[in-house]
C-alpha cells in the first residue's frame, strides 16, 4: 500500500512540475533550444514542447525511455551548447 501510494504521489507531483514549467516557459516567452538531465526530467521536457533530439539524459536509461532523448555518458562532450543553465 505504500509504495503504491508513494509512487502516485512522484506521478502527481511530476505532472504538477510538467504543468509549471510550461506555464513559464509560454509565459516568460522563452525559447528553450535544448534541456537535460535524467531519465525522470523526460515527461517535464516534453511538456515544454521540446523533441527527442533536444532531451540529453545523462546516464543509465530504460530501454523504454530511449526513443524519447538522446543518452548521454559524459554531458560535457553530448550537450550542444555553449551556455547551459541548469
């Protein structure tokens, strides 16, 4: 019951992240060319319009999370910016 539990709140709160920074992004109007981070970080990228090819995750990655950003073992050779924010 309760991991149950507390995987439905990680989902709630990842959604409420999701919908947050799309509400940022669409009202700073602000062009976000490229994101990364881990494989969790996906579904808040996604939100915020971004596509696979501008999802860098760093690390290990579920076969299922794959086809949804470019996997990345060393982020200073994988994320094609100049000036990342994190």
């Amino acid at each position: 019951m309760y991991v149950n539990a507390h995987i439905d709140f990680l989902a709630a709160l990842l959604m409420e992240v999701s919908k947050l920074a799309a509400s940022v992004v669409l009202q700073a109007k602000l062009n976000i060319c490229v994101a990364y981070g881990s494989s969790k970080d996906i579904a808040v990228y996604q939100a915020i319009g971004l596509q696979p090819d501008q999802i860098f995750i760093i690390g290990k990655v579920a076969k299922k999370h794959r086809k949804e950003a470019v996997v990345c073992y060393q982020p200073q050779s994988c994320v094609p910016c100049d000036f990342v924010i994190l």
